[in-house]
C-alpha cells in the first residue's frame, strides 16, 4: 500500500470517530460511523490474502448491518418525537433497536462471531485498532444515550459476554483470537460500568486502551502470533518478556496491578445498588479469562531455560522496541494507587 493512500485512509478512519464523537445529530453520527467502516476495510484486507479478504467481508457485513439498525432506530425516533439530537432517543423500539446495533459494532455476546474471525485474519497492528480505536464511536452513541437505555437489557448483555467470552477463550492457541475474547470480555464489564455509573466508563475504556495497546506492542515486537511463539521468544529478549507476563496479569485484573482498578471499582458500584448476586456472578465469570491470562503467562516465562523447550527455538534477531512500550507498560501496572486521582478526573 502506498504512503499517500495509507494517509488518506488513516486520516479517514480518524475523522470518521471524531465526527461521530463530535456530533449531535444522529445523521451526521451515521455519516461518521460510515467513514469508520469504509475506511478501516482496506486496511484489514491490505494483505491479499484469503483469510484477510474473508476478515474485512465480514467486518463490513456486520458493520454496515449495524449502521443500517441505527439509522432505522434514529428515524423511527424522529418519526415519533420529531427530535433529532441524540440525546433525546425517548422511543422504546428506538432504544431496543440501537442497543442490538451497537452491541453488534462492539461484539458483544450474542453479535460476537464475527469479531475473532476478523481480529485472527488481520496482522497485529491492524487488531490492535479493532479492538480500541474503533470501540470509541459506538461507546460514544451509548454513552451519550444512558438515560434512556434499558438497564436490564445492558446488564444481561455484559453478564453474557464476561462469561462466554471467557469459556471461549480457553481451547484458543491464536494469541489474536485470545485476545479477541479477551476485548469481548472487557466490553461486558464496560456495559456493566456504563450502567452502574456513566463517569465509571470513561476510566474503564482508558484502562482498557492503555493496557492492550501495551501487549499489543510487545507482541508486535517478539512477533508472537501463536501461544507457541510466547514460549520461545525468551531468547529474543527476556526483559520484555517479563514484563509481557506482568501486562497480562493486570489484563487479567490480578491486584496490585493495574488492571483491578475499573473491576474493583465496578464491583464497589455494584454492591452499593444492592446486585452483590449479580456482582459476585461476574465476578466469578472472569475466572476462565484469568485462567487464559495465566496460561500465557506462564508460556511466557515459566517455560524459560533451563527448562527444556518442545518446539524450535526463533532465531535471536535484534529486536525493534516500539517507542511508547516503555511508559504504556508503566501505566499498564503501576496505576492502581493513583485510583482516588485517577477516578475524580473522570468525574
């Protein structure tokens, strides 16, 4: 792909979140979701390759079925109250509706299939904007819709996809696919902060953001695409390594990392509305995506020399660190005592 259609098309898909980010109006959010889509479609089939190809037909099908749903639920609100504004979505089948579309754009359970497919068929860097850059827009329409969304329905949903994205992620060698759930799995949990406490949210998709932007970039470094790939890198460059094995413990939401802080918060809002069943279900439904997080991590350094590898060892290339991995992963463990800073800066 060439430099100059390379800038359009990311200049595209930046401009694309920021309209929908930055609009009102419910047309000109569906104009800037559209540009997102459009835009982001190349670049996952830039490839040329089968499985590439079959990643952004699906990508765009489920896409543009959902832009489609909420254009259809902003004009049957339209048609009712005769507002536009995005805010003002009062209608109960508009309401419905736009939760199915944009529980569809973030895969949530049960509109999930198509999310590891199109993450497994992309290069890495490509997965890495699936699963955060293009997660803004959508979370933006929700987060601008609170009011008027139905609470049960959310909750159901984030239940749903804490737990089946984590009995999912467990047969999974693919580090992409793993990581795929994992995205899943943290939707469910930002669904659930979005309807406890809107403010919640905003510091649960930064957490979000920070951490799986830092394992994506150790695993763009070590070129780690399978499980396989995770225990033989230790030659590439351990310290790197280590630090991945820290990255998807916090990931996980082990304390005292920085992963527990939107968990632990979102269980505490939880149990101040009186859901400590509801809070201790998924809770516990994290318990298989911890199991994958452990399972990597242990693949990643436990298997280290003087243990004896089952696979070939990689050839031990110079390895090119990413500029940012270094305060990322800082960030990505060390936050937790910052929480009472960090949370009244989101509020």
């Amino acid at each position: 792909m060439s430099p100059m259609t390379w800038t359009i098309l990311t200049s595209s898909l930046a401009t694309g979140t920021i309209i929908t980010m930055s609009s009102h109006h419910w047309l000109l959010a569906w104009i800037g979701l559209e540009m997102n889509t459009l835009a982001i479609v190349p670049i996952i089939s830039k490839q040329h390759h089968p499985r590439a190809t079959e990643a952004s037909t699906k990508y765009f099908l489920t896409q543009a079925a959902a832009s489609a749903l909420i254009l259809l639920a902003s004009t049957m609100n339209a048609s009712t109250t005769g507002q536009w504004d995005i805010t003002q979505l009062t209608n109960t089948q508009s309401t419905m509706m736009l939760t199915l579309a944009i529980a569809m754009k973030l895969g949530l359970v049960p509109t999930h299939f198509w999310f590891p497919e199109a993450m497994q068929g992309s290069t890495i860097s490509t997965a890495l904007i699936i699963s955060t850059w293009q997660k803004l827009a959508p979370l933006t329409l929700l987060y601008l819709c609170t009011n008027h969304l139905h609470t049960t329905t959310l909750l159901c949903l984030s239940l749903l996809s804490t737990t089946i994205a984590g009995i999912s992620g467990l047969n999974q060698t693919q580090t992409r696919k793993i990581l795929a759930y994992s995205s899943i799995a943290h939707m469910g949990w930002l669904t659930m902060a979005l309807a406890m406490s809107p403010n919640l949210t905003i510091l649960t998709i930064m957490i979000y953001i920070i951490l799986t932007t830092a394992l994506f970039s150790t695993m763009m470094t070590t070129l780690a695409k399978t499980i396989t790939d995770l225990g033989t890198s230790w030659s590439c460059s351990p310290t790197t390594l280590t630090l991945t094995m820290i990255l998807l413990l916090s990931l996980g939401g082990l304390p005292p990392l920085t992963g527990f802080m939107p968990k632990w918060l979102i269980l505490k809002e939880m149990t101040n509305s009186g859901l400590t069943i509801l809070a201790t279900t998924i809770a516990l439904s994290s318990l298989p995506s911890l199991f994958f997080y452990l399972r990597m991590a242990y693949l990643t350094t436990m298997t280290a020399p003087p243990t004896t590898a089952t696979t070939n060892q990689k050839w031990r290339f110079t390895l090119k660190h990413k500029t940012l991995m270094a305060p990322l992963i800082t960030t990505s463990t060390l936050l937790l005592p910052m929480t009472p800073m960090v949370l009244n800066l989101t509020t």
